[in-house]
C-alpha cells in the first residue's frame, strides 16, 4: 500500500496512462535493436558444396521459408555458421546504427514540428511494417534497406518517448520516467531471446516481432500529447479536455503547466545577450574544450564497450539464447541510480563505474584466456556492460550540467554524435558479432582512461546550472565530494535556473537508449 500511495503522488491517472502506453514502444524497439544478434543463428543456409546453379540461389535468397527446423539449436547454430553468404546478412548491424545517426539529426526538429504523439504514431507503424516485410521478402538488400529505415524509425521513437515521459512528470520526479524505460528496454531484450528460442524459422521469428507490434499500435492513438508542446502551440481546448477528465488530474495538469510557465519566460535582455554574443568565442574556452574533449571520449567510450559486449554475447562459450536474456537482466539494477546519484554525485559515481567496467572486461579477458570458465567469463563481462550504462546515463544528465546555456544543446550534440560514431565504428569492425583480442582490450582500457579524465571535472550535483562561459570557469574542480562536503552554497534561484529542467527535456530528447 505504501507503494501503491507514493506511485498516486509521483503521478496522476493521466500520467500513469501515459506512461503505460509509452512502455510498450520501449519494449518493441529492444527487439529490433538486438535482432542483429541472432541473425547469423537462425539463417538456414543453403549446402556451400552444391551446383553452381544452387550456389547463384543463395546469393539472392539464402533462407528456406516454408522448411521447418530441423535438430536442436546446437545443429541450427552450426548450420548457419557454415554459410558465407551469412556475412552480407551481419552488416545489418551497422545499417541499423547509421540509420540511429541519421534520425537523430531530424528527429527532434520534426518533434517539436508536428508533435511527439504524431511522430510516434507514424515511427511505430513503419517499424512493425519493416519488420514484416523482412518475414516475406528474406533477401540481402530488402533485409540491409530494412535496417537502415528501422534504425531511424527507433531513434525517433526514443525522442518522443523520453520526452513524453519526462514532460508528463512534475520536475522533482523527471529522473524516474527515464530510468522506469530502461528497465522495460531491459525487459524487451529478454523478450526478444524468448521469442528467439521458440521460433522454428525465419518468418516465424519476424512475425513473432512484427505482429504484437501492429496489435498493440491502436492504442498509441489514445496516448495524451505533451502539456508543452500543447501550451506552445496554442492548443488549449485539448488540455480543457485533459483537465477535465477527473479533479485529480486537473491539480497535476495544474502543476505541470506551471512549471511549463516558468520555464519558458526568459527574460528579453537574456535573449538579445545570447544573440549577440559569438558561439565561437564561446569554443575558444580551455574550460569548455577540455569539458567538450573528456564527455565526447566517455560518450566514445561507453558506446564501444556497451554495443560491443551487447551484440557479442554469442561468443562467451555460453547458449546465445541464455546469453541473451542475461544480458538484459544484467541491467535491471538501474533502477538503483537516482538513489546512488543523490548518495555519491556525478562524479565519484562515473569515475568508480568507469573503472569497474574496465576492470570487469579486463578480468574477463584474462579468464577467457586462461581458464575455460565461459560462465564466469560472460558475468564479468556483462558486469561492465551495466557499469557502463550506467556511465551513460549519467552522462547524460552531468553532460547538461558541464555546458553552459548559451552553447549547451550544441556541446550535447556534439557529444552525442562521438557516441553515435562509435556504435557504427563498432559495428563494422566486428560484424559477425565476435570480440577479437584489440577489441576486447579497448573495452577494458577504454573506461579506465575515462574514469582518470574524470578527475579534471567539476562536480555539479547541488548547484545551478551555468548560464555563461564565466560560470563554468567558477566551478570548482578537483575536489571529491565523496571526501569532504560541497564548500560552494548554491545560489538563490533565478530566471535563468528555472530552465533547468528544460534543458533535462532537451538533453532526454536526444539521449538514444538504452538505447
């Protein structure tokens, strides 16, 4: 029961109808974000030593649709790994990351545009559409062309969810919308080996994707748009009718408008300052280049090690299927970090997560090497995958806190699209899924160097955010909140601090998931 009354005061019905609905978008893309790792195990290939005739077949259509499976898993496992033509199928990875790319350059422009309710609308329909296209038409161009759309579809729909959730939340519980969407993302990836493991074939496989997908888009329909962008747009007789729905919704759709308010009256003399002054005078910063240089190589870093590990646990010597639904369950503790953020700040937490992700995948190369424990070797390394989604989402948030207003949504995308290089540059160096030995010591040293370059961050847990270059340069640094108090007393709340939270929106609008 307690639980049950701090869940009605974090959220109205409205929003608790809001973010039911949003979870089930969250819990489908975590299919097609990992459907890459099975691709090359359920790929029956036609026989290598057969006719040329037969040979110029596989070319063009390497999977029998109507045949059922034929032994267990084991023999499905080795058939499809005896088949060439399965490397042209396993660059679908890198599509799908390029397709992230390309839709976050526009995803949250459109957004903003036409609306999060719309936008989702749409992503989502073509998502479970390309997903049933690939269950007919099982050739290498239509699968490759599949991926890239599905990849910008995802990103789209991230955008919109991340930012539906947090909008529809009062500011004091905006961290927790996001944090509730990577444990059902987790969710979905152990979904997505259930389904794995039961199909018997390649369309059953995608059907089984597809189909729950196309059921459950009706409901998107009756999914409330965002209280802000119907209050910038004028759109007032459709939050009448949000009101208007029970008392208890009309006193949280109160407060969210107020804080919609207050966050968005600048004041006109900040606006003219903000024009007039040089961004580029604003890069020259050493502050600023350093901060840019540190959160682009963590963002870096984090993607290698994350998708690395992610789309390799086929090769821990452990059943692929098994492998797979540890793998989301490894991240179902970070539900943990708003309380672990309020106890260490941002800096001590990204420092020791750094450093665990590096040490776990260091020692998971070793025991891989030295010992035949697949068992141990694959929970060391996913171990390091949870420490670096952690990372992540962090810093995401310290990202917002580091950059100043002027210039901040321009540091972010910067960083953001470091993060984004590194997915593709991960997909194309391991493609079929394997971790070579270079690979595998830039997941360990990587996070290691990221945690020492923390030290040259301030931490920003309890204070304002900066407005200006000068603010950041204020900030003290080099002093571990985890060894003695915060010296600085937070300044008195100004025009320019009730932004804050729409910075946080902003920031959720571009942070991909996990994705």
């Amino acid at each position: 029961m307690k639980t049950d009354g701090a869940f009605r005061r974090f959220a109205g019905p409205l929003q608790r109808h809001v973010y039911f609905i949003l979870t089930l978008p969250i819990f489908f893309t975590a299919f097609t974000f990992f459907v890459d790792v099975f691709t090359l195990y359920i790929t029956p290939c036609k026989d290598n030593t057969a006719s040329k005739s037969l040979n110029q077949t596989v070319d063009t259509n390497i999977f029998n649709i109507s045949t059922s499976w034929t032994g267990n898993h084991s023999d499905r496992t080795r058939q499809s790994l005896t088949c060439h033509e399965a490397n042209r199928f396993a660059h679908g990875q890198a599509t799908y990351m390029t397709g992230l790319l390309i839709g976050s350059l526009f995803g949250g422009a459109v957004s903003d545009k036409y609306g999060k309710k719309l936008l989702l609308i749409c992503c989502s329909a073509v998502l479970a559409v390309a997903t049933l296209v690939v269950a007919f038409l099982p050739f290498v161009p239509v699968y490759l062309t599949a991926r890239g759309i599905s990849g910008v579809a995802c990103c789209a729909i991230h955008i919109c969810t991340f930012s539906l959730g947090v909008e529809w939340s009062l500011p004091k519980y905006r961290i927790w919308p996001p944090t509730l969407f990577s444990f059902i993302f987790s969710l979905g990836m152990m979904g997505l080996a259930a389904v794995a493991f039961l199909a018997s074939g390649w369309m059953q496989f995608h059907l089984a994707l597809g189909i729950p997908q196309i059921l459950f888009l009706p409901l998107y329909f009756f999914l409330p748009e965002s209280p802000r962008w119907l209050l910038l747009n004028k759109r007032m007789k459709t939050l009448e009718g949000y009101q208007n729905r029970s008392p208890e919704d009309k006193q949280y759709l109160a407060l969210l408008l107020d804080s919609v308010d207050n966050e968005t009256q600048k004041p006109l003399s900040e606006k003219t300052s903000t024009k007039t002054e040089s961004n580029f005078a604003n890069f020259t910063s050493p502050t600023i280049l350093l901060r840019l240089f540190v959160m682009s190589y963590i963002g870096f870093a984090s993607a290698l090690t994350y998708y690395g590990i992610c789309f390799s646990v086929g090769s821990f010597g452990v059943n692929i299927y098994l492998a797979q639904f540890f793998s989301g369950l490894s991240e179902a503790p970070s539900l943990l970090l708003p309380f672990l953020l309020k106890r260490f700040g941002r800096r001590p937490f990204s420092m020791g997560s750094l450093f665990l992700s590096g040490i776990s995948c260091m020692l998971s190369l070793l025991v891989s090497k030295f010992c035949n424990m697949p068992a141990l070797v694959m929970t060391l390394a996913l171990m390091g995958k949870l420490c670096m989604q952690s990372t992540y989402c962090v810093s995401v948030l310290y990202g917002i806190e580091l950059f100043p207003t002027v210039i901040r949504q321009k540091c972010v995308g910067l960083v953001s699209l470091c993060y984004r290089v590194a997915c593709i540059i991960n997909a194309v160096v391991t493609p079929d899924g394997g971790i070579p030995l270079p690979a595998m010591i830039c997941y360990s040293s990587g996070p290691i160097i990221g945690a020492a370059l923390c030290l040259l961050l301030p931490e920003t847990s309890g204070i304002p955010l900066p407005d200006t270059v000068q603010d950041c340069e204020k900030q003290p640094s080099m002093k571990l909140s985890c060894c003695a108090r915060w010296p600085v007393k937070p300044k008195q709340q100004s025009d320019a601090s009730l932004n804050n939270e729409n910075d946080l929106k902003n920031q959720m609008e571009c942070s991909p998931i996990s994705a």
